[in-house]
C-alpha cells in the first residue's frame, strides 16, 4: 500500500513486543508500597505523551501498553526524579508502544530539557497552555516524598500557580488536580515526544511494515517556531529600545521602582517567546544593563537570572543569544551573592563553559562568545568559593586557557580570562594548581609578551601571577623560571606614570623578590605629573569616589582596581606618603568621606560607582593568614557596592571622574577572626 515498505519477517522479539509488554529486568527495585494520596510518576509521563502526541501528530498511544514497559525500564529510584525518569524511558531497545487501536506500533524518541526554575517551567507551559508538556516533583503537604505531576496550564486568575494533572499510585486512575506554587517545585523536565516510525504489523506474509510517519500540525508548528511573528516582532523591538535605555547607576527613576518593573517586563517577554532567537537577544542585552541596577534580594532579578540560564540551554547552538547571555552574567554577578546563588542552582557556569567549549572556532562572532564568557566566569567566581569549585569541576579552566591561546591577539579576551583566573585562583590552592598544571603560567605570560602596550592585560595578567604565587612557593619557583619577575619589571619600566600598573607590580614583586616590590613602591614618591594627564601623587585631601565613565570606551573597558592589602587579591599602591596615585583623564574632587568603625586609624571609606551599563564586573576577596607585614597602604577606588579603605586618597580609573563621597560605605568592615581582608574588581 502507498506509504508502506516491508521491514522483513517478523521475528519473535518483535512480535513480543508487539503483543505483549517488555519483560521486566533481572534484579530490580521492589516496588514500595504506595501512600494514600501519592501520585504515579508512570501516569504523569503518559500523561504528557499523550497530550503532546495528540497535539504534533494527532495520534494517541495505549496506556496500558505504555504503563507496562515503562515499569520494566524504570526502577523505582527512577521514578522520584523526572530526569531520571525521563533517561530510563529513553534507554535501549528503542521505546515502541501501541497505538490506541492496537493496530500500529510507534517508535517513539523522548527530547528532554531539563528545567531548573519555577519561571522556566511556567515559561514552557505559556507555549502549550491546555496541553501538558512537562513532569515536574512537587512538595505536597501530607506526603513523604515529593510528588511527580504533569503540568499543564497555569491556574484560573493568578500567575503564581500551576496546575498539574495527576495520577493515584493505589489504583492507577484519575485523580484530583494539583496546583502548586514556586516554594513547592523541587524540578521538572519538558518532555517532547519525537515519533520515529510507525509500524503495522501484516500477518500475510507476516511481516512488519513501516508506514509513513505523521506531519506536525500546523499549530505545533507556530509555537515551535517563535508564535506570532508580528508579536514577537514588537517584543524584540521593546527590548531593544530598553538595552539602549538602560540607565547608569544612581539615575532618580531607578529609586522609584524603574529597574525591577523593567526587568520584570523582559522577564515577562522572555517567557512568552522562549523559542524567539531575536528576542532572547535583545532581551539579555538589556538585562546586562538593568540588573546591576535592580536591588539585592529583588525576585524580578532573580527570576531574570534564572531566564538567562534558561536561554542558554534552549539556544545551546545559537551563538549570538549565548554571548548576549554571558554578556548579561558578566556584568552582573560580581559581588552580588543573591544572584551567585540562583546562577549557582541553575547551572549557569556550566552552560557558559559548554558554550565555551561548543564554540572554539575563528570569527569575530565566536571571540565575542569567548570574550564574554571568560568574563561571566570572572563575575561568577567573584569571592564565591561554590562557583570557584562548579566552574573547575565543569573544565573551566582548560576552557579559559583554551581560548587565552586561541586567540592570542584579542586584546580584551586576554584581559578578561586573566581576570576569571585571578578570581578562580583566589584563596583556592585546587584551582591554583588546575591552572599551574594546565600551563596557566605560561599562557599569563604570553598574554603580557603580546601585548606590551596594553596596560589593562599588563595589569590583569600580574594580578593572575600574584593570586598564583601568594602563599605558595612551589608557584613562586615555576613563575621565577619562566621569566615572570623580567616580565613584571618591564612592565613597570614601560609604563612607568602608570600607578595601578604600578601597584600590581610592586604587590607580586613583593611575594616574588622581597623587597622590590617596596622599592618600585618607593619609586612613586619620586616622581612629577607625568604626559597626557597622568598624575604621580595626588594632593593629599580627603578620600574620593567615582561617578559613571564619562566615554564609552571606559564604559566598556575593564580595569582592574584595587584597596589597601594584604595578599594577592587585595591590591594596593603606595604613592608619597602612602597615598594612592590617580590615573590618566581623572579629576580629582575633595570628598568628606565618614570614617569606617574598622578601618584603621586615620583611614576612610570610599562608595565608589564605576560600572556602566555595558561593562564587565568581577572581584576577588581573600584575608591574610600570616603575621607579616605586606601591606602596602594606600587605596585605589573600585566598582559599584564596593569600598577603597586606606589612610590617603584613593585614585580611580581612566577616563573616570571624581566626584566628592557623602557616607562610608556599609561594606567596609574587618575579615573575620582578625584577618585582614581585601578585594579586586573589575569595572
């Protein structure tokens, strides 16, 4: 007949698995004994396979058959977890069910994405409103372990909830629906049933034919492919306008609410348009200028966390919406532990490092993707042991490594990897050796040989050396061989108005060759107002702090800066006096800072705001375990949220302006267990 072709004879494992369900495996998992009011995970996947079969080809399969074979592929460990239910059922042999006529069999292939937040989930059921489309655990009162649903719709009225249809563990059929909220989800995955083949099976001349599969419906096609194109054509276009109106810190109408109910309104767009590749980018991109602005704590940012992730795992081969993702997280994540912790649980710097590894190509396009990547894994990694230890366990260091060499000349990439191993090597004696061991020290070092003229490698480059070194001589030695104090010193002597190259300079000379370092510092008090504005020692007045760069290019440029220290991640400079040094294109303002309660006599803190919308952050914080005196005094101003401590002025970064601090910052503070505490950012 049209549409068929003949397999060959039917064998008796075919026809078994035609007639009969699939013998359960040797040597399983008893069966527990149900609770009243638990629900089947078996019935729930059925469920959703149901509903998306009937919804992309219009054909529905046999429960029972379904609901044998899956008890033989899925031990009851399985069956707890959706993701482990969803691989049992993909396991081999190849899943074939009987239709609901008992007439054909279907080859079916499960598509899984693994979904990780409760925006996630109710984003994918907005695609398929009516059909459910994903098994999600929930924490239902009353029972001992979570419940395993398939979710379907949101709730009549609210957004808040969603409701699952269920079925009872005790007796196999319906039962009641279940509507939960974001503190009962516990993780879901969006099953999409991939029909294979279609089989009949013909008793003359017994033999199993392969019919032609089904067309997608139309419908399905719509949601599949981005919905409304006039719809989503106007959401790109909003968000677009938003990226290019995101404000600068401190701006009157973000106090009023206006960054959380931005973002909010891209979160809302980005949910509804998952599948949009346009509109995932615009989307990002706009939130890589809202959410340094949204406060600390505020569910909109957390929610757009959450949907960056997202983006990045449904557009795994997209390059574009991946750099705008790793854009958004670079900008974003550094000091903001609120945020670390939901990029944290949902596998954010997992999916910046696969994305790094899936793309290691020539082209602008993948440099980008590189360049910001690193600088996600810098912001990510920012005084956040969790994340120094996820990104190391996913190879993200080969990953930053990888591409430091392969794209040798890329300016700002060379900067921004030196910056996430800074952060990655910081306090962690694993991720110290990961890198040593992976070549790290001569890739730093070929960075700073490439790229002499470039005071921001320079910088970043030495302070990844000094976080490598402190506290560790076995480095020391392998930094010594490989030329790394030759390199330093030329550094300096070639930029020698340079105060922060300066100060990165004399702070791992000082752990290298004790005792240069000091006299580099030393050298500072000699000199005049360099060329080109650059200042040697600033008067000395009370301490300043930084408003928004006044260019773009110090908007999108990323500096290092640093305060008063103790060990590699917390830098500093000594100018005359002890005071800090001011770099190229700076105006200096006097600022009546208040005195912090655990600075130092005579010191000050500084509330600095030096990030645009468009630049990358990231900081390292480490304390100083030993008793000798490496402190250098001084201070350098530093990013938004953050503090400059020292008893002179502090400096600020080219292309910045001074303007005068009104309050201590609430940052400053002494380390724990009286150890002196510090940190690096990036800004």
């Amino acid at each position: 007949s049209a549409g068929c072709r003949p397999v060959g004879p039917l064998d008796a494992a075919a026809d078994a698995s035609m007639r009969a369900g699939t013998p359960r495996r040797l040597g399983g998992a008893q069966e527990e004994v149900a609770e009243p009011g638990e629900t089947c995970p078996l019935g729930a996947a059925c469920v959703v396979i149901q509903d998306m079969l009937a919804l992309k080809y219009g054909v529905q399969i046999d429960e029972a058959d379904f609901m044998t074979k899956a008890r033989a592929r899925c031990d009851p460990a399985d069956r707890s977890s959706p993701a482990r239910l969803a691989a049992a059922l993909n396991t081999e042999p190849a899943l074939r069910i009987k239709d609901e006529a008992n007439d054909r069999l279907l080859q079916l292939e499960l598509q899984v994405a693994v979904v990780t937040s409760f925006a996630e989930l109710r984003a994918h059921v907005r695609r398929f409103p009516g059909s459910a489309c994903a098994v999600a655990a929930v924490a239902e009162s009353g029972t001992r372990r979570p419940q395993v649903v398939a979710v379907y719709r949101e709730a009549y009225g609210e957004t808040a909830s969603l409701v699952a249809k269920t079925r009872s563990q005790l007796y196999g059929g319906v039962a009641p629906l279940m509507d939960f909220r974001e503190d009962g989800f516990r993780g879901a995955v969006v099953l999409d049933p991939v029909l294979v083949r279609v089989l009949k099976y013909e008793s003359q001349p017994n033999m199993m034919l392969d019919l032609q599969v089904p067309a997608l419906s139309s419908e399905y096609r719509r949601v599949a492919e981005g919905g409304n194109d006039a719809e989503a054509d106007i959401a790109t276009r909003a968000c677009t306008a938003l990226s290019e109106l995101a404000p600068a810190p401190g701006e009157m109408w973000l106090r009023l609410g206006g960054a959380e109910a931005a973002c909010g309104f891209c979160v809302g767009l980005m949910s509804q348009q998952l599948a949009n590749r346009s509109l995932q980018v615009a989307a990002c991109r706009a939130l890589a200028g809202l959410l340094p602005a949204v406060p600390v704590d505020a569910s909109e940012g957390q929610a757009a966390v959450e949907l960056l992730a997202a983006a990045m795992r449904r557009h795994s081969q997209c390059p574009d919406v991946l750099e705008a993702a790793c854009w958004a997280l670079a900008g974003s994540m550094a000091m903001r532990q609120d945020l670390q912790a939901v990029a944290s649980s949902n596998g954010a710097s997992e999916e910046v490092v696969a994305s790094m590894r899936r793309f290691l190509g020539a082209g602008s396009e993948v440099e980008d993707l590189q360049t910001w990547a690193c600088g996600a894994l810098a912001s990510l990694s920012a005084s956040n042991p969790t994340q120094q230890a996820a990104i190391a366990g996913s190879r993200g260091i080969d990953a930053i490594l990888t591409a430091m060499r392969l794209h040798v000349d890329n300016v700002r990439l060379q900067h921004m990897a030196c910056g996430a191993l800074s952060n990655l090597a910081a306090n962690n004696l694993n991720n110290q050796a990961a890198i040593a061991a992976g070549g790290g020290i001569d890739v730093i070092l070929q960075a700073m040989q490439s790229h002499p003229d470039e005071t921001t490698v320079l910088q970043s480059a030495i302070a990844a050396l000094w976080c490598l070194v402190k506290n560790n001589p076995e480095h020391r030695t392998l930094v010594t061989r490989a030329r790394g104090v030759e390199y330093i010193v030329n550094a300096v002597q070639s930029h020698p108005y340079d105060a922060e190259l300066k100060a990165m300079a004399s702070g791992a000379l000082q752990v290298l060759v004790p005792g240069l370092g000091e006299a580099l510092a030393g050298g500072l008090q000699s000199q005049r107002q360099a060329p080109d504005g650059a200042w040697g020692s600033p008067p000395r007045t009370p301490s300043p702090s930084l408003e928004s760069p006044s260019s773009p290019e110090a908007a999108s440029a990323v500096g290092f800066v640093a305060v008063q220290s103790t060990a590699p991640s917390g830098l500093s400079a000594r100018g005359p006096g002890g005071a800090a040094a001011a770099l190229p294109g700076m105006q200096a303002k006097a600022a009546a800072s208040a005195p912090s309660p655990a600075s130092p006599p005579g010191a000050s803190s500084v509330p600095i705001s030096a990030t645009g919308p468009r630049s990358a952050a990231w900081s390292l914080e480490t304390a100083d375990e030993d008793d000798d005196d490496d402190s250098f005094g001084g201070a350098i101003a530093q990013p938004p949220g953050m503090t400059a401590r020292g008893a002179r002025p502090a400096g600020s970064l080219p292309g910045m302006r001074v303007a005068p601090a009104l309050e201590a910052s609430p940052l400053a503070g002494a380390a724990p267990n009286g150890m002196r505490k510090s940190v690096i950012s990036f800004g």
